[in-house]
C-alpha cells in the first residue's frame, strides 16, 4: 500500500538502529499516487554528528555550558540574536517520547493537488494557524543555516514571556519543522537580570540567569510534520499533522499536569486543522480511523514511552512514518 522498506533505518549517526515495521492494516490513510518519499541521507543531510558540528560551529562554547546559567556573559547572550542550537529529542529531550497524530477529513468533488496544498500551507502557515488558537504564529526574519524560522507566542493580553521556535523545512508534499532554543536574550530577561539581586539577595543573577537557560527553549524538543493525501476506500481527502517530541526541559514536564499540556497539544493542532479547512473551503466530516479519538471533527492519537523504538514498532505509529518520513530522524 505504501512503498515502504521496513528495513531502512530510522536513526542515523551512532546511535542503535531503530527500524519500522509495515503499518498495520488499521488506521488505513495513504497518500495520493507516489506521494511516499523514500528517505535518503541526501534529503536529510543532518545525521548526528553533522548536525552537531552546524550547531557547535554556531553556539561556541554555548553548548557545553547550557546548564550552567552563572558563567553565561551579559553582553555575549544579547549578541546573539538570530543565532539557535537545535533541540533533538533523543539529545535534548527528558523523561518520556510523545508521538502524536492530529487528522482531518474531507470530502471533495476534485482532488486537490498534494504539492500545491502542501505550498499554500506552507506559505501561509501564520495566517491559517494563529486565528482562534490559543498560540500565534509569526514568520521571523531570522534563519537557521539558511531555513525559515517561526516564533509563536501565547494568545493572551500583555508581553510575550515565552516564545517556542522552530526551524521549517519543504519537501515537494510535506513539510516539517524541528524545535530550537535561541541564544540571546529579550530585553526584559536583560532587565530581569540586573534587577534580580535586589529582589533576591540570594539567588541574584545566577538565579535570574538559569531562569533564561530555560525560557529561552521551545518546551519541546523533537519534530513535527504536516502532510496531504487520499483516503481511497472511503473517497476521502485528508490533511494530517504528526510528531515525535520530549519536553526539552524537566520544568516543563513538572508543567504538564498543571498546566494540561498534553490538552493543549490537541487542542492547538485541532483548531489549525479546523483553520485549514475553513481557508480552503474544504468540509469537515467526521471519519475516525481504529485507534483514534476525536476532538469535534478531528481525529487524533497519542502514545508515550520510555523509548523511540518502542513507538516505531507500534502498527499506528509505523503508519504515521509512512507519511511523515523526517520523523524517522529524531
């Protein structure tokens, strides 16, 4: 059904071989004809080490002093604008991974075409994503080795405390973005940092300074992809966003039961498949592959573990790489 060689790796560069299984026959979603696009190193040329060495090549001594707020210079934080280490799940992430599938149905009279659909949603990503969400989305001037970056805040009155980056990548039908942390400092977190020791004799700036160490992380480490297809046996047309992620820092996971993250997950890439219907003029219709929940007229599925493996070798998961193949890299 989908073209795909169950022996191909899924994790590259010194690390044990993960491998994906044939999806089961049940959530059965394929793409429009020769939508599968084998994974070639060529096409993601940011195994480990080569990654690595682009991030090392621009953060300095940045990586090797992340959780050491104290030696972190003023003026060298807040020089940095522009500049981000990639977040990697399997480098940067803590406790559990998070896979996640979002979908959304349609029934259309023509089939649209996957590479223009995959094109407009691109181009437009703030535009379809931010009305209504509990987020809001921006395309930012900086770059990442040349890639398009997103910042996205919180929809709520007042200053941006924390902003989530990711980096974004096109392939001709999908496209997928990869999480950041960015390496200056906002000019309230310089303020914050001067005035620390006088509101907190003992924690001072060293305290203030960790504080920026993790708030200047997207709270997730780990990749998310937004794909197009077709559901044949039921005449469907269908829009789907996955991803593989960990919290990229143990206060963030402290965060989820609080703070419902796990709901809000749904609930952001359930609105902006909403959102995506509504800017194509497309109809919603309620269709729930086995194994999936719905949140209104989308259906989505979550899983955890301890380990990626264990999530690629699940039948509903090894279905979600066919489509999604950058999540295979994590």
């Amino acid at each position: 059904m989908f073209n795909h060689n169950p022996n191909q790796s899924v994790r590259q560069g010194g690390y044990s071989q993960a491998r994906a299984i044939q999806p089961s026959a049940s959530p059965r979603i394929v793409p429009a004809p020769g939508f599968v696009h084998q994974y070639r190193e060529a096409d993601y040329p940011v195994n480990w080490q080569q990654e690595q060495a682009l991030a090392l090549s621009s953060t300095n001594i940045e990586s090797s002093v992340t959780d050491n707020a104290s030696v972190y210079d003023q003026s060298y934080a807040e020089s940095r604008r522009c500049q981000f280490n990639l977040l990697r799940a399997s480098r940067d992430g803590v406790s559990d991974y998070h896979a996640n599938s979002h979908i959304g149905f349609f029934r259309l009279r023509e089939r649209p075409s996957v590479e223009d659909a995959v094109n407009r949603l691109f181009r437009h990503f703030p535009t379809i994503f931010s009305p209504g969400n509990s987020a809001v989305a921006v395309f930012s001037s900086c770059r990442y080795h040349g890639e398009r970056t997103v910042k996205f805040t919180a929809n709520v009155p007042g200053p941006d405390l924390h902003d989530d980056w990711v980096v974004m990548r096109k392939e001709p039908r999908y496209f997928f973005a990869r999480t950041l942390e960015r390496l200056w400092r906002e000019p309230w977190e310089t303020a914050a940092s001067y005035a620390a020791p006088a509101f907190s004799p003992v924690l001072g700036r060293s305290g203030s300074n960790l504080a920026w160490v993790i708030n200047r992380r997207h709270f997730l480490a780990g990749r998310r992809s937004w794909t197009f297809g077709y559901l044949p046996e039921h005449n469907l047309f269908f829009v789907e966003t996955a991803a593989l992620e960990r919290y990229s820092h143990s206060i963030f996971e402290r965060m989820e039961g609080p703070m419902g993250i796990r709901q809000q997950v749904i609930e952001i890439w359930a609105k902006l498949i909403e959102n995506i219907a509504q800017h194509f003029s497309w109809r919603l219709v309620r269709h729930v592959p086995a194994g999936y929940r719905t949140r209104g007229r989308v259906a989505y599925r979550q899983g955890a573990s301890r380990s990626a493996r264990a999530i690629f070798t699940t039948g509903w998961y090894s279905g979600v790489l066919q489509r999604h193949p950058a999540l295979s890299t994590y």
